[in-house]
C-alpha cells in the first residue's frame, strides 16, 4: 500500500441563498476542525478576485480566524493569485497567519487563469507570469532577510524592514498550482512542491512524471518535493449508495465558463480545461473514468487511491467532499468514513 497524506479541498459557497456570509464561514470552519479531527493534514481551498462564483477573496483574514479555531491542521490557499499583492504585505500578512497558526502556513503560488479577474484591477493579465515570478522572488527576501532593498520591473523598494518572520524557518512550504510545462520547470527550479486539479488522470500523470524528470536534472540534492492531486471525493457505506449520495450533484458539471475566452486566455491548458468543464456536464461516467471523482465505500477507495496514486504518481492527496449543492449532512459523513476507515490505510 502507497503512502500519502490526505487533505480537504474546501469548494465555498458563502452566496447560499438564504444564507449570510458570515454563516458559511462559521459552516466551512466547522469542516476544518472536522478534517482535524478525522486525521486529514492538510485544509485548502482557492482564492479569486471578481468571481461570478462564491469564493475566498481574502485568504489571510480567513486564516487567521482558522488558526484560531484549530491546533494541528495545516492549511493555506491553494493558491494565492500573487501578481495581484503586494509582495511585501504578502509576505508580512502570511508571516503573521505562520506565527498566529504556530507554523501551520502552507504558501500556494499561482498567477490565475481568467483574464476578467485582472481587468477589473486594471492589471496587465499578459504580464501575470512575470509579476508573479517577481513577487515570489520579493516574498522569499522578505521573509528572510532584515532589510530588503530591491529594484526590479513592477516593484522598487529602499532598505524595507518587513515584520514579522515566519514562524517555520526559512519560510512555510511554498506549492506551486502548475498545470504548464513552464510552471513545473520553474517549480523544479526553486525546489517547489506541486499541486494539480482540473486535468484528467493521463494528462496529470505526464505532468508529474515531467516534473519528476527536469527536478531530479536540477541536481537537488533531496528529498523529492510533494506532489498533490485534488479531486471530487464521495465516501458512503456502500459503493450503489455513494453513486446514489453524489450522482445527482457530479452530473451538474465542474464550473461551467459562461463567456467567451479571450485571446489571451487561449491557451493549451486552459482550452483543455475548458473541455473537462464541459464534458462532467451530465456525465457522470467521465468524472469516474478518467479520476476525476472517487466515489464509493471506504474498501472501494482505498483501492482507487492506492491505484492512482502509483499510476498517476501523487503522495498528496486533496478531496473536495463539499460537491456543490450537496448537503451538510453527506459531506460531514463522507468526510467522517474517509478519515476514520480510509486515512489509516496509508498511514
């Protein structure tokens, strides 16, 4: 049996009808000390700006309240969307959810796919790549050095004295989102660890295998970064009953893109995830075939996870139990059966 470590990708939906913000935080809080308590490691979930979808917009204000509210769970954004910070506060504000959390920041690097989101801000979308390896490169002096004094494209700075230092030393464990050949390259460059979602079983298995091949080129000198697959999860005592519980909720489709995509925008891998968007869509069979979704009893995902896990090449794995419109009640026992009858099966 494979040995991986399990986390919970959190899918927000702070816009339920009927429901003020302030309840679904209080709601998806109460999944994190769950997966605390169930024995999952890891608690994720992504940030957008400008979203037609319910989303987290200010990551670090919400973990705070996080830190607060657990002691073991290791969590962060997965990913912060880092062309649109600035880098020095970045910094400073994760070194204070670090030090708040006593060392439980997981940093998740990302640009962001959708170009309206940098519209809105008036911000270069082509140019995201090139602010985000910039603010990445402030971040780290930040969090390292006492004074920083750097001179770069989009961001100058004159002896800055950035507080407080993270709690982990050097810094928390920094992910790279990649799905691009580019990403993981950059990703094995500065020793990263990579997380995937979205891309089918066959595609993220090349991308690992690629990742594996340019980072062991870079001579590291080891151990291997982690790697991490997030995908739809649904646990139920049998496997008819899990199709039953989650069928219902996977057929409505990953999130749909409802515009048209700008030139820009155009890209291999965000055409790619176009196509998986559209075919979930009323078809639930995709979803289990190409690993999209895990779905059945505890013995049935065992075995999936053991499988994928060797053949796609992951020893992180992330689920998102929240399927959208699914109710409190089955994601708490799906969570509940993965953390007390799967987990321990690849400890």
């Amino acid at each position: 049996m494979a040995r991986l470590e399990f986390g919970i990708m959190d899918g927000f939906d702070t816009e339920a009808a009927g429901s003020l913000p302030a309840d679904a935080f209080d709601r998806h809080i109460e999944y994190a000390k769950d997966a605390e308590r169930h024995g999952f490691l890891y608690y994720f979930f992504i940030e957008h700006q400008n979203a037609f979808f319910p989303c987290i917009s200010s990551p670090n204000v919400y973990l705070g309240a996080l830190a607060r509210e657990t002691s073991t769970l290791r969590f962060g954004p997965m990913v912060y969307q880092v062309p649109l910070y600035h880098p020095i506060r970045l910094a400073q504000d994760c070194a204070m959810v670090d030090q708040l959390s006593h060392g439980r920041l997981e940093f998740g690097l990302g640009y962001g796919p959708q170009k309206h989101e940098f519209d809105r801000w008036n911000i270069p979308f082509t140019e995201r790549r090139a602010m985000g390896v910039e603010a990445m490169e402030i971040v780290l002096k930040a969090w390292t050095e006492e004074t920083l004094t750097y001179q770069g494209e989009y961001w100058t700075f004159n002896e800055a004295r950035p507080k407080p230092k993270p709690f982990q030393q050097p810094h928390p464990p920094v992910w790279m989102g990649a799905h691009s050949h580019h990403s993981f390259e950059y990703a094995a460059e500065l020793n990263l660890h990579v997380a995937q979602n979205i891309d089918i079983d066959s595609i993220a298995g090349e991308n690992f295998a690629y990742f594996k091949e340019v980072w062991e080129a870079r001579g590291h000198p080891g151990p291997m970064p982690r790697r991490m697959l997030v995908r739809h999860v649904h646990v139920a005592e049998t496997d008819d009953l899990a199709r039953a519980e989650a069928e219902p909720f996977l057929v409505k489709g990953m999130r749909a893109q409802q515009r048209i995509l700008a030139a820009e925008e155009r890209t291999p891998t965000m055409l790619e995830h176009v196509r998986v968007y559209e075919a979930t869509r009323d078809a639930y069979d995709y979803w289990i075939d190409n690993g999209l979704a895990i779905v059945g009893s505890p013995k049935s995902v065992i075995q999936q996870l053991d499988a994928g896990s060797k053949n796609v090449g992951y020893d992180v794995f992330c689920g998102q139990h929240q399927i959208s419109g699914m109710s409190n009640e089955l994601v708490k026992k799906s969570m509940r059966l993965m953390g007390d009858e799967v987990i321990p099966a690849f400890a």
